[in-house]
C-alpha cells in the first residue's frame, strides 16, 4: 500500500503547484456565473465511457498460514461499466481531475487446502458452528458495486495518460458463500468434537449479511490514448477497508478486494 | 490489450498466491486414535471418545496393574508414557499433547469390570460437551461413572448452533416416580445435513457408543455392550408418547396420511473379536442376531401419562441360546420408529423410564 502513497504524493504536489500558477497568470475576466457554469462544462473538460474486465478478488494481505494451497481460481462477472468526466485544470491539460459513475463485478470463485482454518458453518434454521477446519474450502465471492471513483490525472505524454487517486463503493448486490468439503472439522477448538467430512459431505457457510455496504480504497492505473478516441487502459484497485463487517469473526484474517482491471474507452 | 496478456494476467495471479504461502504450521490434532491392553481381558473393544476411553473387561482382570498403550495423532505425544503400569482400580487421565504443544486434552481412562445392569432408572445425567446437552450415566462398583447408554447428541453439535439441552433430541423429563426419565425427540437437523440426506434425526438412546460419522450417520452408532447371562424373558419399560404432526421422509417430503410412532428393542447377538458391535442400519437382519425383543405396535400408543410396555424375547430362527457364553446387547430407543431411514415426524416425543430385562 505504501508504493501507492509513494506515486500519489508527489502527483498531489504537482498539481497543486501547479494550479496554483496558473491562478497567478490569469487575467481578470468579467463573466457571468451563468457562463462561468457553462465554461466549466465545456472548456477544458473531457468525458468517458468505459468498460472494464476485472481480475481478483477478496484477499487476506499476505496470505496466512492456515492456507495451504490455492487450489482453483475463477474470475467471475467481471464486468463493470463506467462514465466519467475529466475536469483539466488549466489549458496545458497537463493535469486534472476525474470522477464519474462505476457499476462494476466484482467475483471470483476459489479453492483452496486448508490447515487449521477457522470458520463457520450454518443452516437454515440459523444454526451455527463455529471450529477448526482442516481440509479444502471452497469460496464464491459474487458482488456488485455502484463505485465513484476520485482521481487525479495527469497526461504524461502524447500517448499515456497516468491516474491515481481513491474510489468510494456501495454493494449492489452482496454474496460471499461456500462449503467445505473432504477434511476435519473440531468443533469450537483445534482439539474439540470431530467431525470428518468425506464424500459428498458438506458444510455450507454463507456470510453474505456479514459483508461491508460501503468501502473505500486506492486506485492507480494507465490509460493509453490511440489516434482515433479510443484508448485503452489498466488500473489496480485496492480497498483500504476489509470486506466485511468490523465483528465479523468467522473468518480469522481481513480481507480486502483488490483488483486488476483492464478495458478500453470512448472519449467525446 | 492482446488476448495472450490477457491469458497471462489470469495465469500469474495463483502464481502470486502460490509464491506467498507461508510455512505449515505444527499439527494441533490431540487425538487417541487406538487404545490397546491384552485382547484376552477385553469383553468388547475400547469406547473411545474425544476425551475419554473405556476398557469393557473380563471380572478376573487385576485392575490395579495395567499398562494402557494408545496410538496418537501424527506427532502428537502421550503423559504418562505408554507402557507406564498404574492402577486403574479407578478412573485414571492421560494428557494427550500435539505437536504444537499449545494444544492437550485431557483423557479420562476408565477400566470397567461390571456386568450390564439389568434394571436402569435414567435418574443420573449430566451435561457433557461444554454443558450442551445430556447424558445418562450409572455408578459402577469402583464409585466410577458409567456411560451404558449413548444417543447421537454429539453429532448434534455441529448443527445445534447455541440450542440448549432440552433442546436437543436426547434429553432428560420428569421421571416416573421422581427423579429423571429419558427424553427423546425427532428434530430438524439441518440444510447441510439434508444434503446428504439426513433432514431429521430421531432421538435416541441405545446401549453402545456413538462417535460422529458425517458421512453416514447410521455408522456412528454402535449398538451393543457384552452381555452374560440368562436369556432374559422379556424388556419392560414405562413410557410416554407424542406424535409429531407430519412424517417427513429423507428427502424432507411429507409423507401422506403417516401418523409417526416409536421403537423400543433389544438384541441379543453373538460376540466376536473385532468390531463387536451392530451399526445402527442392522434392519434386525444381521446374522449374528439370537434372540430380538421389540415391542409391537399393539403397545405403541400415544398417550401423556405413563404406561406399561412389556415384550418377550423370541429366538431367531436356528439360533439357540447358551447361557455360559459371551453375547452382546443392546437395547434401542427411538422417538422414531423409521429414524433409521431418516424418517419421521419433527416434535415427536418418547419418553422412557425404568427399563428392565424380566427373567424367570
């Protein structure tokens, strides 16, 4: 996380630095608000359409030693669509900012050996058991955000475009379930009752309602522009808050989403 | 983008992961897997449970010089050692550590000289487990709790979630005169469960031990303790019963027009070496079987005050008993005549007190 403040900081300097200037130079203007508005709105300013394919997925940070092995990983709906504006902040267009409106997949589906993993499994009737889990697990992640992305960019050369900045999420649609299967289950402790799992035997666990409405995280990516108003871009995401709820407990470690995303763009 | 970074993006993620899997930790498992003293002073094979052990032996076995030898979860290390003599003329405890030595259980290891009763009252339980649900336990001759009878509480547990005893499908009611009786009910056990086809289980309560199969909950019980004796003449018991409003079958369907009742049996069958027990899937056609008392549905009413049950023993076709040999029985109690196949009706309630095996 660290690396990403080391980019930011220095971006955030130099855009300052350099509205600041621009303020100094600029020649007294008389105009109506009115005509200001609609300045604002059409000078130096640029919108976006996007669509993006998106690879990650909920991850511990540094994965703990109860995951022995990953087993299988699936990206699942990976899509998002995105309109944004860019606002240049002076005529150079050297810098700016940009925000827009993101609705975005984000899922994945994986497998994993375990060790000693602590979790929960549960039914219907609300019954639940938490314990030390020893065997494989399977976890799908399928979620939906309405994502605002808060970006500074700056237009580094005639083909690339650099931006970086933060992103606010809201979940559309929250689901974070799966089972464990083929392995040890001891209930409440490492050395409570046991309870083998084999065959088809499963324990299902479903912690979607435990699942964060609201998350926040860093964002740094690269577009690139082509001739035509195409360009095509790749960023990373990541959250600065966990996927889940602050007592969520049935998992031992926090997760975050971090993703890559990559897609092209419409400019007009 | 190309389709190949593409591809590659996708292939390097587990990649990353896999590069950060941190060092296996140490094995937390604590277990006693086997437990073996000479084969000539066991009656029937070692009662292992999670934190315990029994020793079912000949009377004419000196109790007060035994060593015990146990087999242990990979790494995991036994106090006292193994092959160390102590008298066993009581309960005595072992500290089973795992690797990673944060972890012990304490196992109590009890050597168990009595005969079967013949009469039980059901007026000593207990909470086991972490004070989750009951159990039923006799006093034997050396001061020793006993634990004759076994029911599937503890494979309850993993889908309990924070329901109390009473709650769970072998409990404990008022007794007869005083004192306690046995409770048994059909419950809902859970949508993981019902996935394998277990939506229901029945409360029970049998003479054996249980040890939790997920895979096959008919194979966690087993039936039977050794048994000498006469061939009794029958099995009386006082009971009351309630039957659940709809039978519900293994698929969770309601089954039409089913009014859900009761089991009570006992079997006698021969002993043998290994795995002298019966699994609770028998269907009372196991060979071994010699003479099976069940009680007919003439005596299996539905009634809220105590009534009288009394069935005979019959010999099994071809079979002869003889009263200087070794045998084991059990007796079962079911809230659920079909709860063997997963089937019955969620509320219904048994409840037993004094049974008794009637000789002449």
């Amino acid at each position: 996380m660290t690396n990403i403040y080391k980019v930011y900081i220095p971006l955030i300097i130099c855009l300052i630095w350099n509205s600041a200037n621009a303020q100094e130079t600029k020649v007294q203007e008389t105009k109506s608000n009115k005509e200001k508005i609609n300045d604002f709105f059409n000078e130096n300013i640029e919108y976006q359409a996007k669509i993006q394919l998106s690879i990650g997925g909920a991850s511990p940070l540094g994965i703990p030693a109860q995951i022995r092995e990953i087993e299988s990983f699936k990206p699942m709906n990976p899509f998002g669509i995105e309109m944004n504006a860019t606002k240049w902040l002076n005529d150079k267009q050297e810098f700016g900012i940009r925000t827009g409106i993101k609705f975005e997949g984000r899922g994945m589906k994986t497998q994993a050996r375990v060790k000693n993993y602590y979790t929960q499994i549960e039914d219907d009737s609300g019954a639940q058991t938490k314990g030390y889990f020893t065997g494989h697990v399977v976890t799908e992640l399928d979620n939906f955000y309405f994502t605002i992305p808060v970006l500074f960019v700056w237009n580094a050369s005639e083909h690339w475009n650099v931006y970086g900045g933060f992103y606010f999420s809201l979940t559309a649609n929250k689901s974070f379930t799966g089972h464990i299967y083929d392995g040890a289950f001891r209930e409440g402790t490492p050395v409570g009752e046991l309870t083998t799992f084999e065959g088809t035997a499963q324990g299902l666990y479903d912690f979607s309602d435990d699942l964060k409405t609201f998350q926040w995280g860093n964002q740094l990516g690269v577009e690139y522009k082509t001739k035509s108003d195409w360009r095509i871009f790749a960023d990373l995401t990541m959250a600065n808050t966990q996927i889940f709820k602050s007592d969520f407990e049935s998992i031992s470690f926090k997760m975050y989403n971090i993703f890559g995303n990559i897609g092209v763009s419409y400019s007009f | 983008m190309t389709k190949k970074s593409v591809a590659l993006l996708y292939l390097l993620i587990p990649l990353t992961f896999y590069a950060c899997i941190k060092d296996e930790e140490l094995d937390t498992d604590a277990d006693i897997i086997e437990a073996y003293i000479p084969p000539e002073y066991l009656k029937t094979d070692p009662i292992i449970t999670n934190t315990s052990v029994e020793f079912r032996v000949k009377s004419n076995v000196d109790l007060t010089k035994q060593a015990p030898f146990f087999t242990l979860s990979p790494y995991a290390t036994i106090s006292p050692e193994n092959g160390v003599i102590r008298d066993f003329t009581t309960a005595q405890t072992v500290v089973v550590t795992a690797q990673d030595s944060k972890w012990k259980k304490t196992y109590t290891i009890t050597f168990n000289v009595d005969e079967l009763s013949t009469r039980y009252s059901f007026n000593n339980a207990e909470l086991t487990d972490k004070d989750r649900y009951y159990r039923f336990y006799t006093i034997g001759s050396t001061g020793d709790k006993v634990y004759d009878w076994a029911s599937g509480n503890s494979g309850y547990v993993t889908v309990a979630g924070s329901k109390s005893p009473d709650e769970y499908p072998t409990a404990v009611a008022e007794g007869r005169t005083g004192g306690l009786a046995a409770k048994m009910q059909t419950v809902y056990t859970s949508s993981f469960a019902a996935a394998t086809g277990n939506p229901i289980a029945a409360g029970n309560l049998f003479l054996g031990s249980f040890k939790t199969n997920l895979l096959n909950t008919l194979k966690s019980t087993k039936f039977g303790l050794p048994y000498s004796g006469a061939l009794p003449k029958s099995v009386r018991s006082y009971y009351k019963y309630k039957a659940g409003p709809e039978v519900r079958n293994q698929d969770f369907e309601v089954v039409p027009d089913k009014k859900d009742s009761f089991d009570i049996y006992a079997i006698i069958f021969e002993s043998r070496a290994k795995d002298n027990f019966m699994y609770g899937d028998h269907d009372f056609k196991d060979p071994r079987n010699v003479a099976i008392a069940r009680i007919p549905a003439s005596q299996r009413l539905e009634t809220d005050t105590w009534k009288e049950a009394n069935f005979p023993f019959e010999l099994v076709a071809g079979k002869t008993f003889d009263p200087d040999k070794e045998y084991v029985l059990t007796i079962v109690m079911s809230s659920s005549i079909d709860g063997a196949k997963f089937t019955g009706a969620i509320g219904s309630t048994l409840i037993v007190d004094d049974i008794e095996l009637i000789y002449n």
